[in-house]
C-alpha cells in the first residue's frame, strides 16, 4: 500500500471563509508531519473569481471558463491522490461538487475516508454502503486511522537490510 496524497473533499460554497479554510488548515497541519501529501480544492481558487470571492454562480461579465477550470483543477487533484478525506461534518445541505469528488475517486480506486454524523445529507446510500469506507463520526477519528496507515506505508518504504553472508 503506497498511500502518500491526500485530497481534502468538503463543502465549499455557501461555507464562508472559516468554514472552507479552517479544517483545511488543521487537516494539513495534522497530516503533514505524518508524511502525507495534502492536495486542496482551495488551491488558487479565489484567484479564477473577480474579487477573490468564490461564489455558487458565475458573476455577470466573468468568462464561463472560470467554472471550467475549477472543475478541472479539482479533478486533476483527485486524479493525483490516493485517499480523499471527506468532512461533511454538521453539513446542513448537500454538496454537490463534494459528491462529484467522490464519485471520482471511487472510480479511479481511491480510498474515500469520510467524516460525517449519523444523519448527514451526505450519507446516501450508495456513498455509505458502497463508495466511502471508513466513515468516522469525528474528525479525530480520522486522523488516527490515517497515522495508522501513514505508518504502515513508511514501513514499506523502508530499503530492506542487506546483510553480508
């Protein structure tokens, strides 16, 4: 198992600025020292938007290329990675990028590790029961099944011992 990069999958319009970027910025802060690569769908984002402002809608007079190339950066991003970490933590309404993600990843193999309460608007039965595994109800969960396995894949990047007969 070589599972190096992560892909932070979450909710995004509608969020305000703390709820995109603050568990985010704690994922990567978590996750990093335990060797993972952490991929964002924020990555130069509010760059593509006028104003910085990332918005459901594409304003008056922005190119339509904009939602193009938000989707074809998230979609390279979960191209290159090997899990998504996916925190639907308290989400009051149905992310539909998020979901796209995850189709996504379950069909490029990705390990999907989702975050979620009991009753979640994420929790369709085909993202419970057939895309996502392992899903946690909080976030710290997560991060220990994550070291877990941070440890088992730096085990296996080890050289083996040569020794001299």
């Amino acid at each position: 198992m070589n599972l190096q990069t992560i892909y932070l999958v979450g909710p995004v319009i509608g969020q305000g600025i703390h709820g995109m970027q603050d568990w985010r910025q704690e994922a990567r802060g978590k996750l990093e020292p335990m060797g993972y690569r952490i991929l964002s769908p924020l990555t130069g984002e509010a760059l593509l938007w006028p104003e910085g402002k990332i918005a459901a809608k594409t304003p008056k007079g922005v190119p339509q290329d904009v939602a193009r190339a938000v989707f074809n950066g998230d979609r390279a991003r979960v191209e290159q990675s090997d899990i998504l970490l996916c925190n639907f933590k308290d989400a009051k309404k149905v992310s539909i990028g998020s979901l796209t993600e995850i189709v996504w990843g379950f069909e490029w193999k990705k390990m999907i590790v989702l975050v979620a309460n009991k009753r979640n608007c994420h929790l369709h039965p085909w993202v419970k029961t057939i895309m996502a595994g392992p899903i946690f109800a909080e976030m710290r969960d997560a991060y220990k099944y994550l070291e877990a396995l941070s440890k088992e894949f730096h085990c296996e990047q080890k050289e083996p011992e040569i020794r001299a007969s």
